[in-house]
C-alpha cells in the first residue's frame, strides 16, 4: 500500500470517528459509546465535567443515558482532521445533542469539540475529547 492511500484511508477512518460516536449515542448504549476511546482516554465537557478511563466513560455515559441524556441523539460533522504523525490525529468537529424530533441542533446546545485519537492495533479511537458550546 503506498503512503498516498495510507493518508486517504487514515483520513477516511479518522473522520469516521463522530460516525460511531452517533451510532452509539442513538442506542443510548454506554458501552458501544466508551468503545470508541482508549483505556486511559479523557473526556472533558461543559458544566466542569472532567472524566478519564474507558470505564467510568462508560459509567458516566449509562448515567447520563438514563437521566439528562435520555431519549437525545446527537450530531456532529468534521471541519478539519490534521494529523500529527502515523498514529495521531486531531479532528475539530461541529455538532451537538438532538431532542425530539429536531433535525438540526438548536443554537443553545451547539458545539465545536476537539478529538485527539490514536491509532491502536489499526483502529482509530479517542484519547482525549473536549467540547465547548458555541455560544459559550
């Protein structure tokens, strides 16, 4: 395989990233969700949330699947993926949580996060997330 397709398929799988994160967020399933991080993984979100490890992603996730988040969907679309070497990534998309029937995301609960991801054993997963509302 040549470093040029290499680059296209990386590019490709690393923008594929929020795509699984959706998927996983539509069946309110904790545990598809963390999959997408590594095991020392970092989740930061607004309201001084800060929570490291797959496995209390996973927990807060379950959570907030059954509270807060019950119900929503979220949206997320990439604006850019910059790689730092062969095996990291950082990907800025623009999104955020769904409620009802909305099909886009309303202004007070829009955001732009950032995705640093790592390459293991092939697969892309997340490192560290951090998201921040627009309006913020």
């Amino acid at each position: 395989m040549s470093a040029t397709s290499t680059t296209i398929d990386d590019t490709t799988a690393v923008r594929e990233v929020p795509r699984r994160m959706i998927a996983a967020w539509a069946k309110n399933d904790g545990e598809a969700f963390a999959s997408i991080f590594t095991e020392d993984a970092t989740m930061i979100l607004p309201g001084d949330i800060y929570v490291t490890g797959r496995e209390s992603i996973r927990a807060f996730m379950d959570a907030a699947y059954s509270g807060p988040y019950k119900g929503t969907r979220v949206f997320g679309e990439p604006l850019s993926a910059k790689f730092l070497g062969p095996e990291a990534a950082v990907l800025t998309t623009k999104g955020g949580v769904l409620t009802g029937e909305e099909t886009e995301v309303s202004p007070e609960r829009a955001i732009r996060a950032t995705w640093v991801l790592a390459k293991q054993d092939g697969q892309w997963l997340v490192t560290a997330y951090q998201n921040t509302p627009i309006g913020a």
